[in-house]
C-alpha cells in the first residue's frame, strides 16, 4: 500500500492518540468560548500507521515528542523546511529491519568492484530515463545519450554521466523563452527552486525505503562526503531524478512557459512525487513502491542472491 505524503504550511498542533494523528488549529484551541465538543469536531486525525512523509512547513508547528516516536516507528520520514520554505532537515528512524545488524554488515562488505558495477548500472539507467523524459518533453531523440548509456564502464570513469547531463540540461527546457542558457545547481536560477524541491522529497522517500529495507544511508556505493548523512540515497535516486524533471517540466508549460512562484498549489504539485507512476519489472508502480523494489534489489546485490539492481523505465 502506498503512504500518503502530508504537509503542513500553517500553524498547527500536532499529537498522538490511540494510534492516530491529531491535527489542530491553535485559534481554535486559544478560543475559550468555544465548547470542548466543538473543538473535538474541528480536529483531524489520520492514522499514522498510513503516513508515509510528513513535511513541516512552518514555524508555529508544534508537534509532540509521542507522535515523533510513532511516525518513526513506522518508518515515515519527516522533513522540516526553513524560512524560505525550502527542505532542510530529514528525520528517519534508526532501526526499522529485524535484520538491520546483518544488513548493515554485508552492505560494509561490499567490494570496491561490486559498488562500482553497480555504479555503472545506475547511471546507465539515469542516462536512458534522462533520454526518455528529453524525448518525451521536446519532441528531439536523443541518440546520442543512448550512445553513452552504452558505453558507461565500471565506476563510469569516462564521467559520462557528466556528459549526459550537461547536453540534457542545455536542451530540457530551450523551447522555454522565459529559461536563457539554464545550467543545473542548487543555488542556480529557477526553475532551480522547483528541482530542488522536488528532489528533496525524492530524497526523503528513497532513504525512507533504504532503512526500511535494512541498509545504512550514509555509506554510498559512489557518493561519499564525509558531511552527507545520505550518501546511499543520493545514489540510489538517480535514475528517479527524471520523473521529476519531467513534473517541473509540465509546471512550466502549463504557466505558459515561466517558471512559477512556489505556491501553495505548486508544492501540493511536487509533494505528488511519491505517487508519480513509473514502470519497473515491466509494471506499472507508484514512484514510492517501486522505490522500495529498488532498495530490496539492492540489499541482495550486497548479498550475493542478485547482480542487477531494480530500476524503473521511463
């Protein structure tokens, strides 16, 4: 079953009670005049064992230390945002496998070629969703990112992933007059803003199945900042980052070709990243299950019972 992804942009009060969040308003709770029957009326609660992410995006929450120990405890992750209402923090619990001890070492274990084979598939697999979505969104075949998809060599030290992504991004978004010469960074000009966004929630979903699955996200089989507490996650979402392009994409055609202020309405868009469908294994999945198949083929390529890891086709 698919969690849902929850957010929070005003002031709320946020608790626990017999396995379910409360939701309250604090002008409802601060009004005495009102009975206490009405304001259990104005309450919502949802089951936390159906949350998936929760994403704080405000700094009048206030949420209790019980309802974070349930979350946790079913492995939902929480991000908080800063003042310019931008991801910034990443709660995930510690321990979320019956097995984590045993996951944890044949992760440690892997060898430097298995981590740089499976490195070679993964940026296989991001250069040809890469060259699907530059397809799918100008209407151009990109055959000369298939051609690098196949020539990517263990550990890709030929830095084709580099290539790929230089003539990608040069190219998504020229049909846009509004986007001159758009160049990919975190700091960069929109639609910049509107990628990071939606990476951030990629990022919480992928760690998310990571340590549910019984793995570390801080040991990358490429990455590998010593200040990254995601390291695996960052890897493994790669061949995802597309689907979102593909959605900021969209965001920007339907604006008539500008990019859009971050909205409301735009962050309930970008908050959809988990449900996006996607096609893994030959079905059709939401992004967040087949995530989960990813992580799971990824654990048994540390183990030995596979060789490939389960990515999602565009």
């Amino acid at each position: 079953m698919i969690k849902k992804t929850l957010y929070f942009g005003n002031p709320a009060y946020l608790s626990l009670r017999q396995g379910q969040m409360v939701i309250k308003l604090p002008e409802v709770e601060r009004n005495d005049s009102l009975p206490e029957h009405m304001k259990r009326r104005m309450e919502v609660t949802k089951p936390v064992e159906d949350i998936g992410v929760v994403v704080l995006d405000n700094r009048q929450i206030t949420i209790t230390q019980g309802l974070i120990e349930a979350l946790l405890d079913n492995n939902c992750a929480i991000i908080t945002c800063d003042s310019r209402s931008m991801p910034v923090g990443l709660m995930l619990p510690l321990c979320c496998n019956t097995v984590q001890s045993e996951r944890f070492s044949d992760q440690l274990k892997a060898s430097l070629p298995l981590r740089k084979q499976l490195w070679q598939q993964t940026i296989k697999a991001k250069i040809r969703n890469q060259a699907a979505v530059l397809s799918a969104c100008t209407g151009n075949e990109a055959k000369n990112m298939l051609r690098w998809e196949d020539d990517v060599k263990s550990g890709d030290p030929d830095n084709l992933e580099g290539r790929a992504a230089a003539y990608y991004w040069k190219n998504i978004f020229a049909g846009f007059p509004e986007i001159n010469d758009f160049t990919r960074g975190r700091d960069g000009f929109p639609p910049n803003n509107l990628l990071n966004y939606g990476y951030a929630i990629l990022r919480a979903v992928v760690a998310r199945a990571l340590v549910s699955s019984g793995m570390l996200p801080t040991m990358g089989i490429h990455h590998h900042n010593r200040y990254n507490a995601y390291c695996l996650a960052d890897d493994i979402m790669e061949p995802y980052r597309p689907y979102v392009d593909e959605l900021v994409f969209g965001l920007i055609a339907e604006n008539d070709g500008c990019v859009p202020d971050i909205t409301k309405e735009i962050k309930a868009r970008l908050l959809s990243v988990p449900t996006l469908e996607v096609v893994i294994g030959g079905r059709r999945s939401p992004l967040m299950v087949a995530v989960t198949q990813t992580t799971a083929s990824l654990y048994k390529c540390f183990s030995g019972e596979l060789r490939r890891i389960s990515y999602p086709e565009r």
